[in-house]
C-alpha cells in the first residue's frame, strides 16, 4: 500500500486543468501538436472504478498503474490511439 493514500480533490483539480492546457495548446497548432487521450482509458466512469473489466487498475494509491495486467489493459487501448496520430513533416 502507497504511503500516499488516493489522489487529493486538488491534485485532481490541477491533472484536470493541465488537461485543459494541453487541449489548448494541440487545438492551437494542430500541425504540429497531437493530443492522444489516456483518462477515459484508466477512467472510464466519474468517479474512476477501483476495477475496469476485472482488472485493478490503481491498486496502491489510485493513480499510478501497477499489476502486469493494468499495463496490458492500458497499452491495448492505446497503441491504435498513437498509430492514428497524423505523421507530420518533422523538422
């Protein structure tokens, strides 16, 4: 068990209004800049479940991935979200 217990309602507030940045800046230059989504992923529902299709996805303090399993539950989903980010012309 992590020492430090679930995620507080502030942190929370800050992830959600980093999220908001982020989808700023992306729509601001979306040549250059592509937003690929995790949060409905490891959250699919408000409040984020402790268990997604049987698998406990942020077992020691609510945020971070731990068991194989998680990590697998993650990457399935989002491996096709990168492969359709746009190839740009990188410079």
């Amino acid at each position: 068990e992590s020492s430090y217990g679930p995620a507080k309602p502030e942190q929370v507030d800050r992830i959600r209004h980093l999220n908001r940045l982020l989808e700023q800046v992306a729509a601001a230059d979306p040549v250059r800049v592509s937003l690929v989504r995790l949060d409905d992923i490891a959250c699919p529902t408000t409040p984020c479940p402790t268990q997604v299709e049987g698998i406990t996805l942020r077992p020691k303090d609510g945020v971070h991935f731990d068991p194989p399993e998680a990590g697998t539950y993650v990457a399935d989903r989002l491996a096709p979200r990168l492969l359709q980010v746009p190839r740009g012309d990188v410079r």
